[in-house]
C-alpha cells in the first residue's frame, strides 16, 4: 500500500498514543501500590481509571487504523471477489474485537483485590 505521508503520520500518532497511555497506566499503578499497599476503595477507582484510559487510546488507535486501511485495502478487495479475501477480513475484524473484549476484562480485574 502507497499511503499519503498524513495518514503515515496519523497511525504512527495513534501507536505513540497507546503506548503512551500504556506507560501513564503502569506509573499510576505503581504509585497506587506504593501509596496504598492493602485494598481500598479509592485506589481500586484510580486503577480502573486509568486502564479506561488505555481502552480509550486502544479504541481510537483502531478508528484511525480503519480509518486509514479500510479505504486502501477496500477497492483490492472488491476488484478480485475473493471469499477468502473477505473471510479473512472478517476473521481480522473478529480477531480485533475479540482482543479489544479480553483487554477490557483483564482491565477490570487487574485491581488491588482484598486480602
């Protein structure tokens, strides 16, 4: 695929997004731990808050992503009416959400837990 140089630059701002937010995540876990080493409440509420940033980032990285593909990979797609092609777009698709489904579970479970 031939991209413009925009849309290059648009994924590339998407992936340092995620990975951003990845590392604002790990930073706010740790200093809850340090702060906060047996359970409550509140420190249950930072850590969820932010994994929900990361799910955010996560969300709009796959926007961008759809935004930028879909166009590109559609017309090739199209012209050669393959069903493998689309099975396997299909299956990515599914693969993506199902991976976006697991990620959220494990955000709401990877709190401090009672002990």
């Amino acid at each position: 695929l031939r991209l413009p140089p925009l849309q290059i630059a648009a994924l590339l701002f998407a992936i340092g997004f995620v990975l951003v937010a990845e590392l604002f995540n790990t930073a706010i876990e740790a200093t809850v731990d340090l702060a906060m080493p047996e359970y409550h409440p509140l420190a249950k509420r930072a850590k969820n808050a932010a994994a929900g940033g990361v799910l955010v980032a996560a969300g709009v990285s796959v926007g961008v992503g759809a935004c930028v593909f879909v166009p590109a990979i559609l017309p090739h797609l199209v012209a050669a009416q393959s069903p493998a092609l689309f099975g396997a777009l299909f299956v990515f698709c599914f693969a993506v959400v199902l991976l976006a489904g697991v990620r959220a579970a494990a955000a709401r479970t990877a709190t401090i837990t009672p002990e």
